[in-house]
C-alpha cells in the first residue's frame, strides 16, 4: 500500500464544500445512487494520481495528506557546507517522521501538470527556510505515489480486433489484442493467460460455468479482412466470447487490467466502474471478493463506484476495505466515509434496499439466550476462525419458552422463522434429566419442521449447553479440581463449591470461562460433530463450498 492517506476537495461539479475521501486503504468503495457524484470522485482520484489537469472544469482546492518518511526527509533536509545551521535544520525535520503532511495541488505556471503549491501541516513552522524544505518533502513524497493508473469505465466491452499490442483503454479497446499477444508471441509467458488468468475466471464463475482453455483465432469480418476473436472452451465446445454475456466480459476485463496489464504497466492503481452491472448478485459478490483478495496479495489500491448493495455486504467490515457514500441533495453533493452499522442501514434507505431485497444476514443462528452465543461463537472459532460473526452469521435469540410460538410453517398463530431469514439452525438445551428422559413436545415439534425444511436443529446430548463444558477448561477457571460434569447433572449443583451465583451471572460466567476453553475441549459428548455441521451449513449459506 502506497503512502496516501486522504484526498480532499471542492468546488468541482455538484461538491461545492469539501469532500474527503480519507484513511485510504487497499479497496475502497464509492457508493451511491446514479447521477449522485461517484464518477466525480474517481476522476478527482485519477487527477491525483496521473499527475495532471485534463479537463474543465477543475476542482477549485485539491489536498492531499501523506506520511513523512525518513527518506524524504534525508533528501530534502540533507546537511550541506553552504547552510551553516543546516544540521540542526536536518534534525528539525527528522523530528516530523511519520508524522502527517498536508498539501494543496495546483497546475504550474506553464502546462497542465500538477504539483505540490502550499503546504497545510506541518504548519506551525517558523523558519521560511524550513518551510521551503518541508515544500519539498510534499514534492518528493507527491511524485513518488504512482502515476500509472488502469481505468474500466461504466460503458465497457470486449470486440474482435486487429492485433495491435499490449494497450488497453478504459473501455475494453484493446483487450482481445492483449490476451492474443500474450498467446502468440514468443516474448510473452503464455501462462499468464492460459493459467492465471483462466484459473481466476473459473473460481470466480464458480458454479456458473467452467472454462477449458481460453484461446484467440482469427474470424472473417464484412470486409474480408481477419480480425482475432476470443474462444472459451467448455465440455469440448468451443465459444466466441462476441456470443457471451456482458457480464462475463466485465469479469475479463477486470481479470486482464489486474493480472495482465499489471505485469505490463507495473500499476499498483485500479480506478473501477460499476462492475455490478449485468452480474447477478452471486458472481458479484465472488468478482468482489477476488477483488479485495487480489489487492491486498499484491498490494494493490482499488477504487471501485458502485450502487449495489453486494458491494455495501462485500466490503463492510473489512480490515483492508472503506465504504463511502455520496449522496446529492437538492443538487449538492456530499461524501461521509461508513463508520458503522447505521451508517450502512443509511446507505440501504439511500438507495432505496429493502430488508426483502436483502434477506438481511446470509444465515441466522437461534439460540436460547447470550450465554448459548458465546459458548457457540468460541467453538466455532476453535474449529473454523475464519467464519466471521455478523459477516457470515448471526445469532438471534428465541427465549426459551417462547419457543412454543415460533415455526418453519404457515401455522396460524405462529411466527414463521424462515420470514426472518430462510437460512437458519437452531440450537436447543434438551433439558433431558436421564438418559430415558423425554423431550418436550415443542421441541420434538420445532426438529421436525427444521429437519423437512432441510435445516439444522441441534439438541443438545446433555441437559443443556452447559453440559458440554470440560472440566479441564471449568478447573482452570477456578484453579480447581472438579471432576467432568454429568451429562444430565445440573451445572448449577456441579458449580455451586466454586461459584453458589451462577444462575445471575451466566453470560458473565460464558465470557470468563471462554478464553480458557480450547480445541481439545471439543471432544466431548456430540459436541465436535455439531460445530462441524453447524460450520458445513454456514459455509453453506455464503457459498463457501
């Protein structure tokens, strides 16, 4: 990841007041309605990092924040004979390192390139001398980001062409050219193509389809001459790409600017444009992710624009990923980068999603209460960490004997769960006080429905969730010596010596007990077997298998 850290900016277009895109990380997300501003922003964006005004209008401030790095510092401060307080200036500047620097861009006095004109921060700097210098700290550290940036504009596709090498436009002009070089000419690795570029599309088509090969030969056009076409081979049948979908031309050409023209330009900046167009919402949701894997593997800055909620699921809470959202309000635009849930739930009404359009988390776990929650989420954890709660799961808690009123059916007088979310699994204390105990006609009720729905319901082998805890982990909690619990005993009997106020405390006593709990825990009683399954459906459910 590069050292850039926000751009701002204002009077351009439908900004009037300053917009920020700040904190940039390795994917960044421009969401928003049509016709809101994203465009805007990207071009801003491009302005930036190619370096140069190409247009009118321009924006009226553009500013940029970096780090400070030790070797511009050195560079600009460096200690000369001709400057005789040049040593403590150096060491005046080498005070800054790492910390922000803060600069307004502007076109020179000749030309329309762009350049570092005032400086924001460090701002406090008494010494013109020093100020010139930090000057040219913002000039070093402003030419060192990288100017070479691929664009794919909202309007792309992917023709028959002449051969004309390696160039390709944000349109896809250029494309069939750049995928027949690198099969034909000797100078170029055909496995670039053939192998990972094809690899990457086949995972990303997923069940979709699956390509053989990928190939280019030539075609007879209207005017006699030969034009080379991409073919895709599948089960022995041989495609011309002309004949596909625009979706799977987006795919490709995101595959050829990331993979392809990347061994070409070296470009480490990928400017996107609605990619979600034509897609539906499982190949987005796989191009995105790839995307965002692919970035941060190779350090790669992505910007992409879009309007697709996907993308909003896709992106939130990623380590490596921001969401902003522009928005236009009686023809003004803002930009406020997503710091939370509600912010996300404003984006949704923006763009007017709703929770049916969403089925809202990818799968729901029912449980008893939040005690169940941590147990769960920590064994979970144990076995498969990365399954991420509130990414792809959630648990919702069903309250013991409400249980009566819930089904998987349209009973009257009953709350249908799979209206909440048709992925779903339950887990439920058997409350079996021996082995020949029976359980409760609710339950047996709730299983059955569950089972012929295809769905998960986990009743506990034990009397309750509880019972699935080891000794191992209770003693090391207490520094004790208990023995293993029963499978039917009551937890609060076997606690009562270490702890005589469990039943108040539980979701407290979860959270303490949890850290001490470990894989090896899990081989006890149906335990392991149920966390795998739940794990099977979850995987399941987000189409992770």
């Amino acid at each position: 990841m590069y050292n850039l850290m926000d751009i701002s900016f204002s009077g351009y277009k439908s900004f009037e007041n300053e917009a920020k895109i700040e904190n940039i990380k390795n994917v960044n997300l421009i969401i928003g309605k049509n016709n809101s501003g994203k465009s805007t922003v990207l071009q801003v964006v491009y302005y930036v990092l190619n370096k140069k005004k190409e247009a009118d209008p321009f924006p009226k401030e553009i500013t940029v924040k970096q780090k400070i790095t030790r070797e511009a510092v050195s560079k600009c401060f460096a200690p000369n004979e001709y400057y005789r307080n040049s040593q403590n200036l150096f060491e005046y500047g080498s005070s800054f390192v790492d910390d922000e620097i803060k600069y307004t861009l502007s076109t020179q006095q000749h030309g329309d390139s762009l350049a570092p004109s005032r400086l924001l921060s460090p701002c406090e700097i008494e010494n013109a001398h020093a100020r010139q210098l930090f000057l040219n700290v913002a000039n070093d550290l402003y030419y060192s980001l990288p100017s070479n940036v691929r664009i794919i504009d909202a309007e792309r596709d992917i023709q028959p062409e002449y051969s004309a090498g390696v160039v390709v436009s944000s349109n896809g002009d250029g494309a069939t050219s750049i995928i027949e070089n690198y099969l034909n000419n000797s100078k170029k690795d055909e496995s670039v193509v053939e192998k990972q570029l094809l690899e990457a599309f086949n995972a990303i088509l997923g069940e979709d389809a699956h390509f053989d090969n990928i190939k280019v030969q030539q075609i007879e056009n209207r005017t006699g001459e030969d034009k080379w076409e991409i073919f895709l081979t599948e089960n022995g049948n041989r495609y011309p790409l002309s004949d596909m979908g625009s979706g799977l031309k987006t795919i490709l050409l995101v595959l050829i600017d990331l993979i392809v023209c990347q061994k070409e330009s070296y470009s480490t900046t990928f400017l996107f444009e609605e990619l979600e167009n034509n897609l539906h919402p499982a190949l987005q949701r796989r191009l995105f992710e790839f995307i965002y894997d692919f970035a941060i593997k190779n350090d790669l800055t992505v910007f992409l624009s879009s309007h697709s909620h996907v993308a909003i699921n896709c992106f939130f809470n990623k380590e490596f990923a921001n969401i902003y959202h522009v928005e236009k309000q009686r023809g003004i635009s803002t930009i406020k980068k997503i710091e939370n849930y509600l912010d996300k739930i404003e984006i949704l009404d923006d763009l007017d999603v709703r929770a049916s359009d969403l089925l809202q988390s990818n799968g729901i776990i029912w449980v008893e209460g939040p005690s169940d929650r941590v147990y769960i989420k920590r064994w979970l954890d144990l076995v498969d960490a990365s399954i991420k709660e509130n990414e792809h799961y959630q648990f919702v808690y069903y309250g013991g004997k409400l249980l009566s009123h819930y089904s998987t059916n349209d009973e009257k007088d009953l709350i249908n769960i799979l209206l909440t979310n048709r992925n779903s699994a339950i887990v439920i204390d058997s409350d079996k006080k021996s082995r020949t105990g029976s359980i409760s006609d609710t339950k047996t009720r709730i299983k059955t429905e569950f089972e012929n729905n295809g769905l998960m319901c986990w009743i506990t082998k034990g009397k309750e969730i509880e019972n699935y805890l080891t000794s191992s982990s209770v003693n090391k909690l207490f520094s004790a010596n208990l023995p293993q619990i029963g499978q039917y005993e009551l937890f609060p009997t076997y606690i009562k010596s270490q702890d005589d106020n469990f039943a108040n405390h539980k979701v407290a006593f979860a959270n303490n007990i949890a850290e001490f709990i470990e894989k090896s825990d899990l081989a006890v009683l149906d335990l392991k077997q149920q966390i795998e399954n739940l794990i099977k459906q979850i995987k399941k459910w987000n189409r992770l298998q």
